[in-house]
C-alpha cells in the first residue's frame, strides 16, 4: 500500500520500520516538530520518529498544525492509500481523515474501549488491571472511539511502563502488519461507549508519593511512572525518585520509616524503595544510596 505514517515518540518506531520491511511504499512521514533540548535546552531535537524516517530516507513533514489550507492541500497531493498513526500528538480533523482511501489507522495501546486518551499504559498501570494490550482502530472524529479491526493482549504483571511500552511497541508494529495483509476481509467492530474509560494525560503533581496511600497503590505509582516522570518524595528537602519498590507487610504511622532499609509505612502496609535517584545523580540500588545518605527509624519523609 501507499501510506503515510503519522508518529513521534519512540513507541511509533517499531510500527515505521515494519511497514517498510514489509514492502509498503511509506512516502510521507508526518511528527512532531523539533522541540528545544540537549544541554540548558539551547539545541532543536528531532523526535524519534522523525530520526528513523531519515535513516529510512522518507521524507519528513511537521506541521504545527493540519488545519491550514496549504498543509492539508499537501496531505491530498501524496494520494495515500492509507494513513497509518501511532503516537502521533495532533488531532486528525476530518478533512485529512477522508484523504486515504481506506482511511487513517491508529495503534492505540490499550484495548478499547478501556482508557481512550493520551497516558493508557500508565492508567493501566495505576489502576491496577490485570491485562491490557494494543487495538488497531479504523479513526474518527471522537477521541479513540473508532471502530476496532484487531486487538492483542498482554499481561501487566510487575512491569514498568517503560517496559511495557517497549513490549506494546513491538505488539503494535507486527498486528498493523497482520492488519493490513487482511485488511480488505476484515468486519469493523463497534466499541461499546458504555463500558469507555478515559487515559488523562499525565500530570507531574501526579508523581508525587502520598504515604497515606495503601502501599500497594503506591508501588504501582512507582511503576507506572518509571522511567518518567519518576515517583518522587522529600527526605530533609531533597527530592528522591523512585524507580522500583517492594511491598512489605508492615504497619506503622504513613512516612514514617521503619528501619535502617528505608522501609515506609504507608496507610495499608509499608513501601521499600529498592532502585532510588538524588537529584542530579544517576539511578543507583537503594542499598547503596544508604551507604552514602543513612535514613534511621523514625525519620519523616513526604
């Protein structure tokens, strides 16, 4: 097929690379622009996204917006057959939805129509379900709520959300292959809007560990926000991040740490830290950030 491919975070890439691999003309790709970043911000970095389509030779576009007359004249003139979107960051108006001619497919990496929206691993995560996994959907106008032409599951188990995005990722890139050697034979399955949930974007205020929490929601707050935001608390006005933590089953006052093994009480039960980062330090076992910074019983975190 002849498709442009709308992406920008890590997550699109492996979807990019399979098309290619499996012989669709990829013409366009479309992401986000360069943002500031790099040292004090002073350099323009290129997504993820735009980066592969280089070393793939596509040729890049990254509009601002799709609304304006000459970007969506532009869009028309690659005559696509389909669009294919992952991550992509901009809303689709209907004027590029009804380009291609089997229309705008998205790798959305929840199964719809639990969590539509812009975080669904981490919401996933946070909520504590079981399974979630990657829905290929036919697009329109409503956020997330198109009809759906295949899904694949997978465990959420103790993953992080780098992790699973990482494995959604690979999920995603090789059901959007499968979907499109099937396309024309398969049924479109409406969703069902009753049973809809919606993935907010993540907030950063979201990060920080409330020890009045059970322990168990905080251990998936660690989870779910590792590599990024990163779950934080203050010990003596430092911020500390959390990458990985235990459950133990201890009680005690909520932060108020238990024993020499930074082990905090919470409102059910008590969290241990395991993988812990000081600002401007790299990540580093919670054994080790001890040896350098003893925490004794009884000290108050927040």
């Amino acid at each position: 097929m002849r498709i442009v491919f709308m992406g920008t975070p890590e997550f699109a890439v492996p979807t990019l690379d399979a098309l290619v691999e499996a012989a669709h003309e990829v013409v366009c790709v479309y992401t986000q622009p360069p943002r500031p970043g790099g040292r004090r911000g002073r350099e323009l970095v290129k997504t993820p996204v735009h980066q592969a389509a280089e070393r793939l030779h596509i040729e890049v576009r990254h509009p601002e917006r799709l609304k304006d007359i000459d970007t969506l004249a532009d869009f028309a003139a690659l005559e696509p057959d389909l669009a294919v979107v992952a991550a992509y960051g901009l809303i689709l108006p209907q004027a590029v939805l009804d380009v291609p001619r089997y229309g705008c497919l998205n790798v959305h990496a929840s199964l719809l129509p639990a969590w539509r929206g812009a975080a669904p691993i981490q919401r996933a995560i946070l909520a504590g379900d079981p399974v979630t996994g990657i829905t290929i959907m036919q697009m329109e106008a409503g956020l997330d709520s198109g009809p759906m032409l295949a899904t694949a599951r997978t465990p959420i188990e103790d993953k992080t959300a780098g992790e699973l995005t990482a494995e959604l990722a690979e999920i995603g890139a090789q059901l959007m292959v499968g979907t499109l050697i099937d396309l024309p034979a398969l049924r479109p399955v409406e969703q069902d809007d009753k049973e809809a949930t919606y993935a907010a974007k993540i907030d950063k205020s979201e990060a920080r560990i409330d020890f009045t929490r059970a322990a168990g929601f905080i251990e998936r707050q660690v989870r779910a926000f590792a590599p990024a935001p990163g779950a934080w608390f203050e010990l003596d006005g430092e911020r500390i991040k959390v990458f990985a933590a235990d459950v133990i089953g201890r009680a005690g006052k909520p932060g108020y740490v238990l024993d020499d093994e930074l082990t905090i009480a919470c409102e059910h039960a008590a969290i241990r830290p395991t993988r812990v980062q000081r600002a401007g330090k790299p990540v580093m076992d919670a054994a080790d950030f001890l040896r350098g910074k003893p925490v004794p019983e009884g000290t108050l975190v927040r």
